[in-house]
C-alpha cells in the first residue's frame, strides 16, 4: 500500500517537528540551487527556523543585491518609482549584470579545474553537483542523438528493402516476358520453316 497523505497543520512533537523541518529545509535548499542553476534565475531563499536560526541561499548575485533589486521592483510595480529611483536601479541593473558576468566567468575557470585554492568543501562540492548535472545533460542529449540516428537507418534500411523488393518483381516480370518473347521467336522460327518445307 502507498504511503498515507500527510496532513499540512503544525507538528505538535518538537523533535518530530525539527527533524522534518531539517529534511524539507534541505530540499528546498537544492530545489532552489537547481532552479539557479537550470533556469538562469536570480533567486534569494531566506527561512527561519522555530528556534529562530538562519537559512538562507543566494544564487551569483548575493543576497544583498537581490533584495535592493527586488524593493526597486516593489516600487517600479505600485508605479512610485521617481527618476532618481530609476536612475538607481539602471545603475544596479549594470552592476548586476557586470557582476553576473564576473561570476560566470570565475565558475567556468573554476569547472575547468582552476582558481579552486580558496573553495570550502561546498564550494567544491557545489561545483561537482554542477558537473554531474553538466554530464547528465550531455550523457542525455547523446541518448537522444543515438537513438534518432538508429531510427533514421532503420527506416532507411526498410526502404532500401522495400525497394529491393520492387525490383526482384520487376525483374521477375521482366525474365517472364523474355522467356515468353523467346518461346513465340521459336514458335515463330518453327512456322516458317515449316512453310518452307511445304512449298518446296
């Protein structure tokens, strides 16, 4: 039997509650990381916990840059937004961007092995998830390569088949109509010589 739902309402055990909380925290931590990184999305997670300890995760901008870009965006929405806020906020768009750049170009030279001396085990860490999930992409695409090819030379071949079929036919038909060509030139031989016969 499958596993029962479980009902969305407060756990009222404490240590059931902290030991389902560090599970879901942790995938929702990887979720975010994975929508980072799969969709190119500028994301800030921020959770507390019920004993008022931090978790948060920033994807390559930084938490602080994201949370100016996201009250400039609060503003810019409810349509308060004044041309020095404006001014300010094609400036951070800069800067993001620049920054954004910086870290792309640091995270490729990081996946080819380099600039690592300062990287922590997460950092190392979250440089192999990328990989692995670099290699599975690549490792799938290839999958899909070989399988359209296999796909395109059997059909290939069932046509060169089908085609080959064709032709013994035709050539079938075509050995019938000589061997009946060569009995009627015989017959025809035969007659004429008979007539031969009979007129001499």
């Amino acid at each position: 039997m499958g596993r029962g739902k479980i009902a969305i309402e407060r756990i009222d055990n404490a240590t059931n509650r902290q030991v389902t909380f560090s599970k879901r925290r942790g995938g929702l931590m990887k979720k975010a990381r994975e929508l980072a990184i799969l969709c190119d999305a500028d994301l800030a997670l921020i959770v507390f916990s019920s004993t008022g300890r931090l978790y948060d995760f920033a994807s390559s901008s930084g938490m602080e840059a994201i949370l100016e870009r996201y009250q400039e965006a609060k503003q810019e929405h409810c349509g308060v937004l004044n041309p020095t806020s404006e001014a300010k906020l094609w400036q951070r768009e800069v800067t993001t961007l620049r920054q954004q750049v910086q870290n792309l170009q640091h995270n490729n030279r990081q996946l080819l092995g380099e600039e690592l001396s300062g990287s922590t085990v997460r950092d190392l860490q979250f440089l192999v998830n990328q990989v692995e999930m670099s290699l599975h992409s690549v490792r799938k695409r290839k999958e899909q390569v070989m399988a359209e090819e296999i796909h395109e030379l059997n059909q290939k071949g069932f046509l060169i088949q089908k085609e080959n079929i064709e032709l013994g036919k035709k050539l079938s038909i075509a050995h019938e109509r000589n061997i009946e060509l060569q009995k009627k030139v015989v017959a025809s031989f035969h007659a004429k010589k008979n007539i031969r016969g009979v007129v001499h």
